[in-house]
C-alpha cells in the first residue's frame, strides 16, 4: 500500500467542491505556499530523513483542488509498486510486515539448510543439485555430530544378495552424464518457493502427525503389509515405480518402508525409505527417492531427506529428494528399486542400501528413543493424503492408480519382502498381514512364490463408483 493522505480545509475558512477553480483564493494559497515553503525549509535543516509523503502533504495541504491529491495517489501508488516489485515478483503489493518477517525466515532457513557446493549440476527437471563436501552436509549441523566424519560401511546381513545390474544412472539428475566427485554428497537445492508452498517455515519438511491405521487416520489412508510382535533389526523389499495423478499439491501419494518402535503415541519412532509424488514439497509431480525419520510421532522432530540434522549421507551417486526415471507403465515395462535398512550390530546405526550395492548413508541411533534397540514393527506398503476426508473422496491414486487384482503390469507391487534378525540374518518375513484402511478406494492383496517370496500388490484410483 501506499503512503496515508490527509485531507484538509482551506485555513481561511472557504470552502471548495471538488475540481472548482476556487478564484478568490489563489493568492492566499500563494501566500501559505510560501510561508509552507520556508517552514518545510528550516525543518528539514532539523530533520534531513524527514518522510517524503509527509513533506508533500505538508506542501499541498491547502490546495482546494483534489486534483493535486489525485496526482500525489497516482504517485504513490507507482512508487508502491516499485518497491513490490523489488520486494517479491509474486506480489505487486508492498507485503504488510508479517510477510516481510517470514521472507526473512524463509532467507534464514535456505542458508541454513543449502550448504557452499564446489559444483552446481541443473537437472533437466528443474532441480539444482549441489555436490556438498561429506562434513559441510546438514547432518553435521547436530551438536552430536559436529566436527566428526561419516563412519566407515557396516557389515551386511548375512543372506543379503548384492548381485545383479548396478544401472548407470537412475535419477534424471545424473542422465547426461553429470556426476558428483568422491568426498562429496548431491544434494537438492531448495528454493524459496518451495518452502513458501509449506504451511510454515517450521513445517516445512515434515509430515503432518499422523500415525493410525483406521479410518480416523486425519486423512491420510493406507494399503499396507506388516510384521509384528517380534523384535526386528532391518527390512528389505524390491517396489515398482509409478507415477500416481495427485488430485492437488496439499495430497501425495508415496510407496516406502517403515521401520516402528515404540507406542503409536507421542514416543513413536519411524525410520522410512521409498518413493513419492508430492506436489507440495517438491513443486511437480515426478516420482522421487525420499527418506523420512522422526522420534516424537511426526511432532517436533525428523524431516525428509536431507533438509535438517538427522540422516548423514555417505554416497557421491544418489541425491535423496531427486526424481526417479524410468517409472513403470500400465501393461508396459517395469521399473522396481530395492531397499535395505538395517542396523549395524557394531555400532548401532541404522544404515540405507539402495539396488544392488549402493550404500545411500545412515541414521545414527542417537536420533531415536526406542530405535535405538531395536524396531517392534515393520510395515510396506502405500499412503495417500486425502485432504477432505470428509467430503468427497480424493482421485489422488496409490502406486499405479489400479487395484491389486489386476496383478502384474498393472497394479503397484512389493516383492521379495524380508526382515533382518536378531543374528544380523535376512529372512523372509513370517506372518506378513495386509491391511486396507478404505478398500473400496485402495486395497491390497498378498501371497507367496519361489521368484518373489513374500509379495503383495496394492493400490487403487481413489474416487470411484464404490468409493464416492
């Protein structure tokens, strides 16, 4: 907005209406011009910093015309929306100061969290990738980690098979042949928009807290296959990739691991790993490699990827946060990426394998309450966000957007599905449930073969005829 104007009455008392010409009054206005003048004069020797709106109020205050006023809101209307402009391309208004104050919070937090790079590498995506030396990574920002180094790779359970095709590049970052150097991590840059997409600027990177597997789940909904009652010390399993239609950029729709401890209240702590659509956090809708850990049930502690203390990446190969590419197509080929998390019997950190030997970096114990003991569930599967749980019900789809039954192709899947033992040991996973929260909307269907041992397809469209 622009600058205030008073309006006042001539001092001699005439009145005007508006746009006469006032003749009997020129020369007294004349004559208050220039005693205005003079005083203006003397004051500015008193005060240099003194308002420009101010001092033409002062100037003009007598003039019986509104065309003078006219003029000055003409005037200060353009000098507002110079200002706009330098302030933010997005709004040609001047930001009243509570705006002002989260820009400046949003400046604040992207320094904090987009470290100095020795390379840039722009993705054909959009994305700014920056190869960040392994020490300069957010993870380093932790009291607990400051002035240390990532440690050195783990054992691997034993039965865990590392053969098979190691693809040269899987992320589109990396397509043209771009690569960061040894010593260094790729991180995704953020940007101010897509903090100013979040809620907050201390929301930003975190998940809403939501943690039941029922239909009061605040909206989020599930198709998932679990494991419990035992104690669990890492999970493994192969998912296709698709690339869901996600109904609006306050929804996303993800494929991923959990691993659980603790009560599903204030103490629950996740460690997850997979992939997601998530219009919000990223600005698009492509499929992209994510992690996410918290020890507080999504409250005050965790963030995806790399965007706070937590997780400390070890690989120069991988940007956590960056697109997949290929994905699956319906009745086409398939595109699936293995996930391994397990923790390490020597130190007690829970690391990330991602394919076939390509160790993504580590989760250290110390972030977690009861993960540092063990997990006492491990869930697979699906999660959409339906952001009017209760109107009508989101088309945001789950994995491939069709349901189990259709099977190989077409629906989303998990293969392969294992746990890590007590003994540092990969076995299949005993007892593995399913569970739909809304199978009219998503479901779920399990099994087992010699090729892919425990399995399970998963998902659906969302909105259909049985799921209004």
């Amino acid at each position: 907005m622009g600058g205030v104007f008073v309006l006042r009455k001539p001092r001699n008392g005439n009145k005007c209406r508006c746009f006469d010409r006032c003749i009997t009054m020129r020369q007294t206005e004349t004559d208050l011009f220039s005693e205005e003048t003079r005083m203006i004069t003397r004051r500015g020797r008193r005060r240099k910093r003194r308002s420009f709106f101010l001092d033409m109020i002062l100037l003009f205050r007598t003039c019986s015309s509104n065309i003078l006023f006219l003029s000055l809101l003409l005037l200060s209307s353009s000098f507002s929306s110079v200002l706009s402009e330098n302030l933010s391309p997005r709004n040609q208004t001047l930001r009243p100061l509570e705006e002002l104050n989260k820009l400046k919070a949003i400046n604040q937090h992207l320094r904090k969290i987009n470290k100095p790079s020795i390379k840039t590498i722009h993705s054909p995506d959009g994305d700014i990738i920056d190869c960040v030396l392994l020490h300069h990574q957010p993870a380093f920002d932790h009291p607990r980690l400051r002035g240390q180094k990532p440690l050195d790779p783990p054992e691997r359970p034993r039965g865990h098979n590392r053969r098979g095709l190691r693809p040269k590049s899987f992320q589109l970052w990396g397509m043209e042949g771009e690569t960061c150097s040894e010593g260094t991590v790729p991180i995704r840059r953020t940007k101010e928009e897509d903090i100013l997409r979040a809620n907050s600027v201390s929301s930003f990177g975190k998940k809403l807290r939501h943690y039941r597997r029922d239909t009061s789940s605040n909206g989020h909904e599930h198709a998932v296959g679990y494991v419990s009652g035992e104690k669990y010390y890492g999970a493994k399993a192969s998912i296709n990739v698709w690339a869901p239609q996600v109904q609006n950029q306050y929804e996303f729709s993800l494929s991923q691991i959990w691993i659980i401890s603790g009560s599903f209240g204030n103490d629950l702590n996740t460690i997850e790993a997979g992939w997601q659509v998530s219009p919000e956090l990223y600005g698009d809708n492509y499929p992209r490699f994510f992690t996410y850990w918290t020890n507080d049930a999504y409250q005050a502690t965790g963030c995806y990827n790399l965007l706070c203390s937590g997780f400390v990446q070890t690989n120069s190969e991988i940007a956590i946060g960056a697109a997949i590419s290929p994905s699956s197509s319906y009745k086409g080929g398939q595109f699936d990426i293995t996930l391994l998390i397990w923790k390490d019997p020597k130190h007690g950190n829970w690391w990330l394998e991602f394919g076939s030997g390509i160790l993504v970096g580590y989760w250290p114990s110390f972030l977690f309450t009861h993960l540092k003991e063990h997990a006492s569930m491990v869930q697979y599967g699906g999660e959409v966000v339906n952001s009017s749980p209760f109107g009508a019900h989101t088309s945001t789809q789950m994995g491939s957007g069709h349901f189990a039954e259709e099977g190989f192709t077409k629906s989303s899947y998990f293969r392969n599905i294992q746990v890590v033992d007590w003994d540092n040991n990969l076995v299949p996973s005993p007892n593995l449930r399913v569970l739909a929260d809304h199978p009219n909307c998503y479901d779920i269907q399990g099994g087992s073969n010699r090729a892919w041992g425990s399995y399970f397809y998963y998902g659906g469209p969302g909105k259909n005829p049985k799921c209004p």
